[in-house]
C-alpha cells in the first residue's frame, strides 16, 4: 500500500519540480501543481484498484458484506438474551465496532482485501461462540465445566474487542496517510506565503536588519 502513496510523492514531486525548475514559475504555483498531480495520482491508483476487483467481485464482496452485516444483527439478538451483564456488554461493544467496520468497507470497497479474516472468519466464529455459550447459559447449568467455560468466554471476548478495534484502525491507516501528505503541502504552500508563524517571525527578523 505505501508504494502506493511513494509513487504519487514521486509524481507530484515531478510536477513540482519541472514548473519551477524548467520553467521559471514561482515557488507557490509550482506547489499548486504539485500538491495538485499528487491528488490526481492517488485517486487515480484508487481506483484503479477499485477496477482490479471487477464488477463480478464487487458484487461477491456485496453479498459478503450483507451477510456479515446479518452476523451482526444475530450477534445483538443473542446480547439481548445473555444474562451475564458483562458478557453483554462485551458483545454489544463488539456489534458496534463491527459495524463501523462494515460501514468502511462499503464505503471503501478497494480495502475489503484488508479485512478477509474478518469476514470470513473472526465475525462468523464469534457469533458461532455466543451462539453456543447462550445455549449453555439457558440451561443454567452450574458445574465446574460450565463456570470455566464462562471464564473462557469472557477473556476471549475481551481479545475480540481488542482485535476488531485495531481491524477498525488499520482501516484508517493510509487515509492517516493521505491527509499527512496533504497537511504537508499545505504548510509549504502556507509558508511560502509568510503565513506561519516561524516564517513572519523570519520576515520580520530581515526587515529589521
């Protein structure tokens, strides 16, 4: 995914270069063009990938993110019938972070590669798991069996939260990207017309001399 984003830097970095180089423009309109190639070239690279899953994947990730979405409807049915208010809870919080994660991936469908394991595994298990604790837990049984069983549980559940939670992060990881890249370029624009404050301070600083 960086390659990604070094490939765009290199070609904004050109577009910056050669007006201000070559052609004598001025140091701000030379960032414009630049900071406005290295837009164009991430868009176009996200879409290309966007291209790359075909409109016949598109429409198989669709059908994965909808039953993914129905895991998640069945995981809140089953939280409203667990007694133990802390594994509750626990699934409730799960439920949401899983949704904002779907939520993402409809939005962004070129980062659906990034959560496979999520979609195919770590969500459907987990609804697999409460199903059966559930079960268990309706049929108040009280041994030494079933009170390790409910321990395992809640420490499982505890490393699911966490697990989707960074799923949730690494999803937002090259937008973090993209907007530092973009904060970069502005500040040089911003800069270069003496409107930071390290550069008036530096202005002011000549003139005095």
């Amino acid at each position: 995914m960086r390659s990604k984003y070094i490939l765009s830097g290199a070609i904004g970095g050109v577009f910056f270069a050669v007006p201000y180089l070559a052609l004598n423009f001025g140091i701000v309109p030379s960032l414009i063009v630049g900071a406005t190639a290295f837009g164009a070239s991430t868009l176009a690279t996200r879409e290309s990938e966007i291209d790359k899953l075909g409109k016949k994947n598109l429409g198989v990730y669709k059908e994965l993110l909808e039953e993914n979405t129905n895991y998640i409807r069945s995981l809140k049915k089953l939280a409203n019938m667990v007694d133990d208010t802390s594994i509750k809870n626990d699934v409730n919080e799960i439920t949401k972070t899983s949704e904002k994660i779907i939520n993402r991936l409809e939005k962004t469908p070129e980062k659906i590669s990034q959560a496979t394991n999520f979609l195919n595994y770590y969500l459907p298990i987990t609804l697999k798991i409460m199903k059966k604790y559930e079960e268990i837990e309706n049929e108040k049984l009280t041994s030494k069996e079933v009170r390790d069983f409910k321990l395992r549980i809640t420490n499982l559940l505890t490393n699911i939260k966490s697990a989707f939670n960074m799923q949730l992060n690494n999803l937002y990881s090259t937008d973090m990207i993209d907007i530092d890249a973009e904060m970069k370029v502005f500040e040089s624009v911003l800069k270069s017309d003496g409107l930071l404050g390290e550069t008036i301070k530096k202005d002011s600083d000549e003139d005095g001399h």
